[in-house]
C-alpha cells in the first residue's frame, strides 16, 4: 500500500472526489456529487483512512462500480536537507 499518495475519480456527469493522503493523514474533497454518490464517497473515505493492504483497490472499485475512474499519483517526499554539504 502506498503511504503517500492522491488519487482522483472523475465521473463523466462532471463530479470529482480527491483524495489525499501525506504523513499519514487523509484530506478528502468532493465537488457535485449526487446524494448516492456522496454516500459512497464517505464510505470510501472511512476506508482509506485505514490505510491498510488492498483499500486503495476496493475503494476505486466502489467508485468505479458507480462511473467514477481513477488517477492515482504516488507523492515522493523530498530528501532531507541534511544530506547536502555545508558550507562554512
């Protein structure tokens, strides 16, 4: 399971529900959803703040079982800054 990542479903209707989730915390974001796709949108939500083994893949296929498709991007942190030479 990634440990940072955001994913992004679109569905065609126009409505988008992102997901965020960095240092291990979950931000969510939803715009035009109808009432049945935000029911599943906070479902969806309850599932990756779990974070564990196989959610990412049950909650893009809950979205996808409603029209939603999926972008998922993996968040590299940078390296730490100490790793660099200091100048005297």
């Amino acid at each position: 399971m990634l440990e940072n990542y955001e994913v992004v479903y679109t569905h065609p209707g126009g409505a988008v529900a992102t997901f965020t989730r960095q240092g291990g915390e979950l931000d969510a974001l939803a715009k035009g959803l109808d009432a049945e796709q935000f029911w599943v949108f906070k479902n969806v939500k309850s599932l990756l703040a779990r974070n564990e083994e196989g959610d990412l893949e049950r909650a893009t296929s809950q979205m996808g079982a409603i029209g939603f498709s999926a972008r998922v991007r993996e968040i590299i942190l940078p390296v730490a800054a100490a790793a660099a030479p200091v100048r005297a």
